[in-house]
C-alpha cells in the first residue's frame, strides 16, 4: 500500500495529540506530520514523522512555513485541528462572559476568527500546492455550535460565529478544489475532555467525554470524506459511527451509510 503523508495542525495536546497517536498506530503505511507552537513531551513519545514546532496558525506566514518543512512531502490528508475559544485567559466563567452579547469583548471575537477561520484558511491555501491531486483530503474540525439553526442558549458568540465562518470557507474551497480532486470536509468532534474546559463547571463537566472517542470520529469521518461527499458537515459521534448534519450528503464507513 503507498504511503499516505497526514499533516496535523495543533497536535501537541488535546485531541491533535490523540489524532496523531491513533494515527501512527495504524502502521508504517501513515506517516504523521504534526504542527504546533511547542511540541510536548506525550508527542515527542509518539514517534511520528515529523513535528513541526514554531507554528501559531494565528501567523499569517504558519502556512508559507509549514509549506517549507514539508520540504516537497505530497500531503494526502491535511487535519485543519488547531483552533480554541479565542477569549483572553481567565477562569471558564470569565471566559464565557467575554463571549455574551452584553459583555463582549471585541478582542475575543479578532482572535477567535483569526485562529478558528483565517488560520485554517492560511494554511489550506499554503498546502493545497502540495496536495495529492487527485486524491487529497482537507478535514475542518468544526462544531455543532456553529449552527445558526440549533443556537437555541446563546454565549459563546466568538467561538460559534468564527466557526460558522470556516464552515463557509470550508464548503467555498470544496467548490474551488473540486476540479482538483481534493475533497474538503467538516467534523464535529463532540465535547472532549481536554485542556479546553480544565475548569468547566461540575454541572456541565458530566457531558464531556474522552478525547479517544472523538478522535476515532475525526479519523472516521477522514477515512468515509470523498469527492461525492465534499462539502459535508459531519458528527464524528465519538467513534460510534457518523451521523450526518442536516442538509449535508450521505457519508459511507465500510459500506454502512451513516445516518
């Protein structure tokens, strides 16, 4: 089987970092290509291909310098993973005010699109060059908080309308890179634990399940992502099989149609 390359964005923890562990299990077949600010030790552990350290996708040159320490590496499958709340620090509650309409804060909302939209916008648009064309793959790690339609408890407001953004992005380039061969595709990863919600509230902390999972829904909806489903939005479900967001095409697993 030939090799296929798989670049990670943000893979130095979180679910970037359970990404890169599941896919340097599957054998030498993957290579891993992980990026990040600095690396850790839990990803230096991996023993995957390559990490890529001194990338803020929030850089407009993160693309451009990725690009470079791929040195010519024909990218298969590009995970767009890096991606936050884009509030300043602060306790979950502090953060979660910023994001209310009352209280918001216009900072939050620039860093929350230049990381969640631009950045993997700028980094897509650096890579597709590199891409296997035909063949090549673009996954946006979304969120179902994006949806205009289910918004039915409001806050968040930086981190939903800049994913709404790159959900938008995502499905211009599925059109753009159509005649390329290169299918683009978003995910939605369910709650994870990780460092995301280190101080969630105890009432909410019950709905967070363990990165694992959504990793394995990440890597399911990248293996089912072709040209006849570019363009999709699609519920990872914690590895447990797809389902498919509204409005989206019908996405196949091993032959099982996901509903």
């Amino acid at each position: 089987m030939p090799m296929m390359n798989v670049v990670v964005t943000g893979g130095n923890s979180g679910l970037g970092l359970e990404l890169c562990k599941q896919l340097h299990a599957r054998g030498d077949d993957v290579a891993v290509f992980a990026t990040c600010r600095t690396s850790s030790p839990e990803l230096d552990a991996v023993g995957i291909a390559k990490v890529i350290t001194g990338i803020d996708v929030t850089d407009a040159g993160a693309g451009d310098a990725i690009a470079a320490a791929l040195d010519g590496v024909i990218v298969h499958c590009l995970i767009n993973n890096a991606g936050g709340l884009g509030s300043p620090p602060g306790t979950w509650d502090e953060r979660m005010d910023t994001q209310k309409f009352a209280s918001l804060d216009f900072d939050a909302m620039r860093n929350a699109f230049e990381l969640n939209t631009l950045g993997p916008l700028r980094v897509s648009k650096a890579l597709a060059p590199l891409m296997a064309s035909p063949g090549g793959k673009i996954l946006i790690v979304s969120t179902l908080m994006a949806s205009i339609t289910d918004n039915n408890s409001g806050g968040m407001m930086a981190y939903r309308c800049s994913k709404a953004a790159v959900n938008m992005a995502a499905v211009t380039m599925s059109v753009e890179l159509k005649p390329k061969g290169i299918a683009v595709g978003m995910v939605h990863p369910g709650m994870l634990k990780t460092s995301f919600i280190d101080d969630v509230p105890a009432k909410m902390a019950k709905f967070f399940k363990p990165v694992q999972g959504g990793a394995a829904g990440v890597l399911s909806a990248l293996d089912a992502l072709c040209m006849d489903t570019t363009g999709s939005f699609t519920h990872g479900n914690y590895g447990e099989g797809l389902k498919r967001a509204r409005g989206s095409p019908a996405v196949q697993v091993q032959g099982n149609v996901a509903i």
